[in-house]
C-alpha cells in the first residue's frame, strides 16, 4: 500500500523535470486530438520516453486513452487538470 507521503514523493518526482510539464502543456492546449507522436514531435523528446511518462501517469490517473489500440488519444483526467493548473501557476 502506498501512503500519502509517498505518492506526494512520486508525484514531486515526476513533476521537477520539464519535459513531464510539458507534456501536460501539450494536452491541456491542445484543441485536436493529441497523440504520444505529436507529443514527442512538439516537446522534441523521444517517443519511447513520452510513452513511458504517459503510462505512469495513467497509473497515477493523471492522463487516460480514449481510441482503439493502434492510435490513441491521449486526456488529462480532472486531477491531471488540476495538477497541471497548480504547476502553471508556479512558472
């Protein structure tokens, strides 16, 4: 079981590098559907790390897939929302 602390921890981890911020920039703003490639082309990161920061925040339910296997579309969910909101704020 994980406590409190130590999904703040995560959390606090994942978020202090740019790349996961930006990532969160790029759904939020977007106004299409937002894929793990254009992600990847827009924050000029590798596709594999995008998909790897994608699934652990749908593990943290930051992001969720809507779409069928081969092409999927990436949200943020309400606390992926808020989170980025909150990070906005301190830049």
């Amino acid at each position: 079981m994980v406590s409190k602390d130590d999904s703040r921890d995560s959390v606090n981890k994942l978020f202090l590098h740019d790349k996961p911020f930006l990532l969160l920039k790029v759904i939020n703003d977007s106004r299409s559907p937002v894929y793990a490639a254009s992600i990847s082309k827009k924050i000029d990161c590798s596709y594999a790390y995008i998909v790897r920061l994608i699934k652990i925040m749908n593990k943290m339910d930051i992001t969720y897939f809507e779409g069928n296997n081969h092409k999927k579309i990436i949200n943020l969910t309400p606390k992926g929302k808020k989170i980025f909101k909150l990070l906005s704020e301190i830049n």
